[in-house]
C-alpha cells in the first residue's frame, strides 16, 4: 500500500509554512499568499556534495575583495558606508516621480567616466527615452551602455555581452522569466528575478542597483524575501512640492544605516547638497514673532530648521488645530500643555508648522515648538540667533537629548550664539554658543536673553 501524500503550504511572503490551505499567512497576516509548494513525501536526506571552496579560518579571507570603490557621487557613498562593494546587490525604492531613475542615470554616468564599464538596463522606458534624459542631465559616457529589456534571459544576454563592472535594473518588476508562472511584478515573478541576478552579481563580482517600485504605504513592494536576499535595501524620500530628497539606507551589511545623503531635484537633473541647513531655515530682517530654530538630527547629522507658529481668534466653537512638518499628535499634546501653564490658547486657532518642507517628527523639537506658540500668542518675538532644544514632558518639565553637543556645533558653524537646552545637560563649554540651561518651560521662558 502506498504511502499516504502529504500537502506543504508556504506563504510566498514570509515563507511561512503549514500542512493545510489558509487564506491568511499566520506569522505576516497577509491575505492571498498562501500557495501550494509541492505533494508527497520526502524520500531522503540531502547527500554531501562538492564545494565551491574550502573553509578556512576567518583571519586568513582576503578583504580586498569587499573593498569599497567611490562611486563618484560622495552624497550616496556616505549613505552606503564608503562606496559601491564589489558584488553587492543594492535595492532603491521610493514614490513614482521621486527621481530614482535619475539619480541613478548619475550613478552610472559618473561610474563609466572613471574608466569602468555600466550597463543600465530599463525595462520602463525605451533607449531613445532614456537617451533624451541623459543628454538633458548631462549623464553621457563611452563607457555606459543602454539596453530596454524586459525579459530575463535578455538581461542575462546583454551582461555576457558588455562585461560590466556595475549593473543598474530599473526596475525588477518590469523584467519577466518565461521559466516560471505569473506576470511581471508578481511574487514568483520578482523572485525569480531577483534570485538569477543577484546569483549573477556574486558569481562575477558585478556590483549592482535595483530599483524597487513601492506600495501605498511606502514599503518596498514585491515579496519580503526581495530585502532579504539584497545586501543594501535604500530609500529616496522626498516632497513633490519640495526640491529637497533625502537618501537613506534601512538596511545595509557594509556599513551604517543612520546616514542620510542630500539632493537637490533642479531642472538639469539631481545634485548633491553637501550642506541643506540653509533649506530649513528662512532668512528675516529682523526677529518676528511665532518662529524658533532648532536642531534636528537625520542619521547622524545634524540640521537647522525652523519652525513657525501662527494664532488667530477661533471663529467657531471648536478652535482648529492645523500642523504641516510636524507630528500633530505630539503639537496637540505641546498645546495642552502650554494651555496648563497658563498660556491662554482655548479660544484661538494654533497653526504650526516647519520651513522648507522639513518633517520633525522627533521630541527633541518639542521646546522650539512650544516656544514658537508662545512667542506666536504673546505677539512678543524671541531673540535673533537663538536655538532651542529639548523633549518637553507632560508635567512641562525639559528632558535631555542625544547627541546635543553636536547640534550645538553645528547652530555655532551657522553664526547662531545663544541656546535654550535641558538642565542637566552634559558639559557644553566648548560649543560656542552661550549656553541656557532649563528644567521646564517656565523656567526656559525666564531664561531667555
């Protein structure tokens, strides 16, 4: 009698696994992802088999290999911890019209210039379109060579032909394998893909770029596995209605992942921005009221910005409470309480807001924003050259944050000379800056010069 055939079930998200068909995997929750892997028993163990090399002890593996080499564009080499390793694969996501395929076009340009040879293959765009952006960005090279292509064995074809020392695919859910079920973009699909490139890029040490369309909610569209197979997974954020992009890595095997790199979206393409500060924070003749600067930290670099706040006597029963840059959860929370120690806002309307298109979204801008709304609804300004920091607790006590030195240096490198900080703060003397300490917001409103 034969044996009894056992059904395997596997969510081609998460790769979790169970004996019976569910329609929700139950380790992500995603709906729809459970398929059928395959029927019968196993007959065996797997055998030994040859190896590509021997194991040695790990103090006698060559690191030349793993070396970094500049890509050209020093933005991108601080996100990615020196520059481009040979045979890593890096994943790009970010919105449509962000300037992915820009930057990239950049990347590959300035990398053929130096001599080694780029293929970028696009699988969204024709060659001549293709062609017509580079020349409008100036991203021409002899050594930058241009494929359209869509199917996998033709990728496959095209990097036998050019060689080349890096690899941009713009983007894996465009390409196709005929060797497997689904349409473009799919699970299987981008899998499949993703698997014979990157199997590719290490077998030949050709370091390469992915770009990664993205989902509603910003995540990198395409099964999860896709961010764990890659070395570098990067994001490219930025506002349409700014011309700010902010380049940052959630995961990366090489180096850091709390750098971030600048870039300014012009007419002639993408450029770096070695110095955004200026971008955050807007210039006045003189001081007005409802605005204060602060410090903010992306990664590990610390940025000026200002926030502006507004004041208006409600027209309705309800006053409004409107925010743009900021977390409206934590300006609600500021408000109550400015509204306990006395500042009287229940019949106003309170519109805060950041400069430039900046998001601050950390407690460490909790004092400037509480400063603004007061200097906002005291109609009084606060002093020129000023900068505050610190979290402010629901009792309106004044809590410390990190790396508060380095902010400070960098407000001093930008001309400012007073700042507002938590009590119990670390030594600060040698930041240039003259220095106010304060436990709560009473006390920061007495301190001021």
């Amino acid at each position: 009698m034969p044996p009894k055939t056992a059904s395997a079930f596997a969510c081609t998200e998460c790769g979790w696994t169970t004996g019976k068909w569910v329609g929700r995997c139950g380790e992500c929750q995603a709906w729809g992802t459970v398929d059928a892997v395959g029927t019968g028993a196993r007959s065996g163990r797997t055998s030994p088999a040859p190896v590509s090399s021997p194991a040695v002890p790990i103090g006698q593996v060559t690191a030349t290999e793993a070396a970094a080499v500049g890509s050209g564009i020093p933005e991108l080499d601080r996100v990615l911890g020196g520059g481009v390793v040979a045979g890593a694969v890096m994943l790009m996501a970010g919105e449509p019209g962000v300037g992915k395929s820009t930057l990239l076009l950049e990347v590959a340009a300035r990398w053929a210039r130096a001599g080694r040879r780029t293929l970028y293959v696009s699988g969204e765009e024709s060659a001549a379109q293709v062609r017509l952006r580079a020349e409008r960005t100036g991203a021409l090279a002899d050594e930058l060579y241009l494929a359209a292509e869509t199917d996998l064995g033709g990728l496959l074809t095209h990097i036998d032909a050019v060689k080349p020392s890096l690899l941009i695919v713009d983007s894996v859910q465009t390409i196709g394998s005929s060797s497997v079920d689904g349409v473009p973009g799919g699970v299987t699909q981008v899998r499949e893909v993703a698997a014979t490139v990157i199997g590719r890029a290490k077998a030949e040490g050709i370091a390469t770029l992915l770009v990664g369309h993205v989902t509603k909610d910003g995540s990198v569209a395409g099964p999860r596995v896709l961010e764990h197979l890659v070395d570098v997974v990067l994001q490219f954020e930025g506002d349409r209605t700014s011309r700010l992009r902010l380049l940052r890595a959630t995961k990366n095997r090489f180096g850091p992942v709390d750098e971030i790199g600048c870039f300014d979206l012009v007419d002639a393409g993408i450029v770096e921005v070695p110095d955004p500060t200026g971008l955050f924070v807007s210039r006045h003749e003189s001081p007005v009221p409802g605005t204060c600067v602060t410090v903010t930290m992306e990664g590990r670099r610390p940025l000026l910005a200002e926030v502006q706040a507004l004041t208006v006597a409600a027209t309705t029963p309800s006053p409004r409470r409107s925010s743009s840059g900021l977390d409206s959860s934590r300006v609600a929370m500021l408000l109550a309480v400015l509204s306990k120690t006395g500042v009287a806002l229940g019949n106003q309307d309170v519109y805060t807001a950041s400069v430039g298109g900046a998001r601050l979204h950390e407690p460490a801008v909790d004092l400037a924003v509480a400063l603004a709304v007061i200097s906002a609804a005291g109609g009084s300004p606060l002093p020129g050259g000023l900068v505050a920091l610190g979290e402010v607790g629901l009792a309106g006590e004044v809590r410390p944050v990190r790396g508060l030195e380095a902010r400070l240096r960098e407000a001093a490198r930008i001309g400012f000379t007073h700042a507002i900080v938590p009590g119990g703060s670390e030594n600060l003397s040698r930041v240039g800056l003259h220095v106010l300490r304060t436990g709560d917001l009473t006390a920061a409103l007495r301190a001021l010069p």
